[in-house]
C-alpha cells in the first residue's frame, strides 16, 4: 500500500512574515518544557508588544491552554477546555488569537480534510509525519517514523516566497478502510461464483 502513498512537502508561507521565525525549536520532546515554554512565552509578548495589543486574561489563558496540547486542537476543544475551568472567552476571540498565533508562526494550521480547522504547535508539528486517508479523510500521526523529510529552509532561495516552516503529509489508506475493500472484493467475488451444482441421481428402474 505504501507504493500507492503520494508523499508532499507542504511548505506554509507567510508573506510579511514576522522576524522572529529566525529563533529555532530546538525541544523535539512531546512535553513542554520550562525553557521553552519561556521561549514561546517570551515570543507571544513580543509580538503582541509589536503589533500594539494587549496581553489580556483572554489571550494568555488561550496562549497557556495552547502550550498544555502535545497533540493537534481544534477551536472546540479549547472552548471546552475553557469552559470546564469556567473561564468564559467568545469564539470570536479564539479565532482571533488562533489566528495571532498563526501569524506568529507558533502554531500552524494544517490543511486536514476535516470540519474543524485542526491547529498545532510548530514545535512538535515538525517532528512527525501526519497521514491522511484518501478515501475516508481521517487523519493520525507517524510519530515512530524514522524517515522524517526535512527541508532545510535556510538554504531554500524562492522568488518572492518567504519560507516560514513545512510540514509533511503522507496520503495513503487507512486500515479500516484497508479491510473494507477486501470485504467488498471478497463479497462481490462470491456474488460472481455460481452457486455449487447439486446433481441429482436418478434411481435406476429395478
Ligand atoms: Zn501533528
Ligand atoms: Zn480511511
């Protein structure tokens, strides 16, 4: 099946994009450390200092729920999360630091056939591969991968094209729906198969 796999490098550009994508993730753990977090924390204040906004209760709550995910997030679950802690935020202001936080380059937002835009930290979106079933859209990590494609986008000239970072997406079939389709073969090939003839013997005459 993996013959099959239609392998791309989705580069994720930004034009204008902010300067400091120059700092590097060096953390490649699933778990977030002091030091980077002071790092990602050190990177929001930054930007919001730029850009001329507040770090209100809202942002920083939304930033510090953020930074709890080692795996991807959707603007539900942090509502959810949000709301089980009783702090109420609007949707409108999830968005808004999701997309703040895209802009940053400290999340990404990746482009999963799914409803729900899926987000994750670039720290850890990096680091493995993610699948994605062609048939039935679902989507699940390949964090044991040894194979991991890099792209050294130091060293990556484009025309007009900031690089800010890439992410792999491996296309493929998933295993349910791997085993569907030899259900489905194996029921049409019986369907084809004539029943067994039954002969039947006549008695002879005494
Ligand atoms: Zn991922
Ligand atoms: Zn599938």
């Amino acid at each position: 099946m993996t013959r099959n796999y239609i392998k791309g490098i989705i580069l994720c550009i930004t034009d204008g994009l902010h300067k400091s994508f120059t700092f590097a993730f060096r953390v490649k753990k699933v778990f977030m450390e002091d030091a980077l977090l002071n790092e990602l924390d050190n990177l929001f204040d930054g930007y919001l200092k730029e850009k001329k906004l507040r770090r209100t209760t809202e942002r920083d709550a939304i930033f510090k729920l953020i930074c709890s995910f080692s795996e991807h997030f959707d603007v539900n679950m942090l509502n959810e999360r949000l709301e089980g802690d009783s702090f109420h935020v609007s949707k409108a202001t999830l968005y808004a630091t999701l997309e703040l936080l895209t802009e940053l380059g400290l999340i990404v937002r990746h482009l999963f056939p799914l409803p729900f835009a899926q987000y994750e930290l670039r720290v850890f979106a990096e680091t493995h591969l993610h699948r994605i079933c062609l048939k039935c859209g679902a989507v699940s990590e390949d964090k044991g991968s040894k194979v991991l494609p890099t792209v050294n986008l130091a060293k990556l000239k484009m025309v007009r094209f900031t690089p800010a970072y890439s992410a792999t997406y491996v296309y493929g079939i998933c295993s349910k729906c791997t085993f569907c389709i030899k259900q489905a073969k194996a029921a049409e090939k019986a369907a084809e198969t004539p029943p067994e003839q039954t002969l039947t013997t006549r008695k002879p005459r005494k």
